[in-house]
C-alpha cells in the first residue's frame, strides 16, 4: 500500500459526459501527479499541482483540468468524454524535489461507452 | 528536450536465470533515473532510484541498477529470476538541472517461465 487513495475504482460513462476523479496524496506529500495509461500510448504525463498551484504540464487535452486543494487533494475533471478517452488514470504523490520518488495510487479505470 | 527508451517490448527469462531489461535516457543536463514495476490491475510501485553517487543501485526484491553516464543507459538487472518477478516493468527520468516532468518510456513486459 503506498498511501496514495484514488477513488473510484472504476467509472463507466456515456460519451459526452463529465466525470471527476479524486485523489488523496501520502500524508506529508506536497506534490501531486496525474497519469493516463492507455494501451497503445502507454503512461503519460498529464499534469503536476506542488502545494495547490500548478507546477508542469504535460499531454493534456484541453476538455481535462485539475486542481489541489487546501488539504493537497486533487481532482481531475475530465468532459465531453470521448470512447478513446477510456483509460486507467493513476494519481502519483511526492514531497517536494525532483528526486523524491513518485508513489502511485491503485488507479482509477475509466470505461466510456 | 528528455527522453527515455525501452528497447525491447517483452523480455522472456527462465526462472532461476539472470534477467536484464534495458533502458537509455537522454537529458540535457544529470538525469534522476527511477524503475517501477506493475502488476496486474495494480498502480506502479516504485523498484529503485539513481541520484548521485555510486552508479551501481540497488533496489526493492533483489533488483539493481547500473548507471552508465558514457552509454546513457541505467538497465534492470536481477541475479536470478522469479516467476513472481513477472509484472510490466518501466523507467523513468527526470533532469536534474529544472523542475521538468518527468518521462517514462514505454514499458517492458518481463515473463519469467518455470
């Protein structure tokens, strides 16, 4: 168990639709990470939030934005969901640097139908 | 602009044989060089870590790692391998030089026969 919490575990949504995925970071860690793994993309690199401001961006579409909170939750909010869309979504939380391991929660599996 | 590579897509080693599962990186700057492994329906959990220092690392369940700055490679290695050693397995880098994302290549599935 890393201590990073996603929830829910699974989601299955028409297209069209809006979803929002919750992440809760190890206790302590300042920095939140979002990932998509699909399969024939691999994990990408979705965005960075470091003590509830934004801190990287990566591939992410503009239908997707994110936030941390004051508790250093984040939320991924994902519309006009598409059938590619379909993925696993991982939240990953660290410290602070850039040489602090990143750890993974159990990923939330998104299903658009 | 970083990257890294996985060369190989799947890596097949007896059990009980030693296992490699390479990876290069490219950085403009010193890299932070990180394994994951996952398993099935299960998010990645972190195997070991390159910072600075001595270029061989070692890792969570027998892994290690050998960093090579004149080859720009940081590959996998495990003496002996277990069928439960079977998972997808992932580097990743980070420059040392900014606070840029980091990348994580491809991924190799690693499938250990008894």
């Amino acid at each position: 168990d890393s201590g990073v919490t996603q929830t829910p575990k699974h989601l299955i949504t028409a297209t069209g639709q809006r979803v929002t995925l919750r992440c809760s970071p190890r206790s302590g860690d300042l920095s939140v990470y979002w990932y998509q793994q699909s399969l024939d993309q691999g994990l990408q690199f979705l965005i960075q939030y470091y003590n509830g401001e934004e801190r990287a961006k990566g591939n992410i579409l503009e239908r997707f934005s994110a936030q941390q909170f004051p508790d250093l939750h984040s939320e991924l909010n994902l519309s006009s969901l598409e059938l590619g869309d379909s993925a696993l979504y991982f939240c990953a939380s660290s410290p602070v640097g850039p040489a602090d391991t990143q750890y993974f929660g159990p990923g939330t599996r998104l299903t658009v139908l | 602009a970083q990257s890294v590579a996985q060369p190989e897509d799947q890596v097949n080693v007896a059990e009980g044989n030693p296992l490699t599962v390479k990876c290069t990186y490219s950085v403009s700057g010193n890299p932070y060089l990180f394994w994951y492994v996952q398993y099935p329906n299960r998010g990645l959990q972190f195997l070991l870590k390159y910072i600075t220092g001595d270029n061989l690392v070692k890792g969570s369940y027998g892994f290690e790692a050998e960093f090579n700055k004149s080859q720009t490679s940081f590959h996998l290695k495990k003496p002996s391998a277990l069928v439960s050693d079977s998972a997808l397995y992932f580097c990743a880098v980070r420059d040392k030089s900014s606070a840029s994302k980091i990348i994580f290549g491809s991924g190799t599935r690693l499938s250990i026969r008894p």
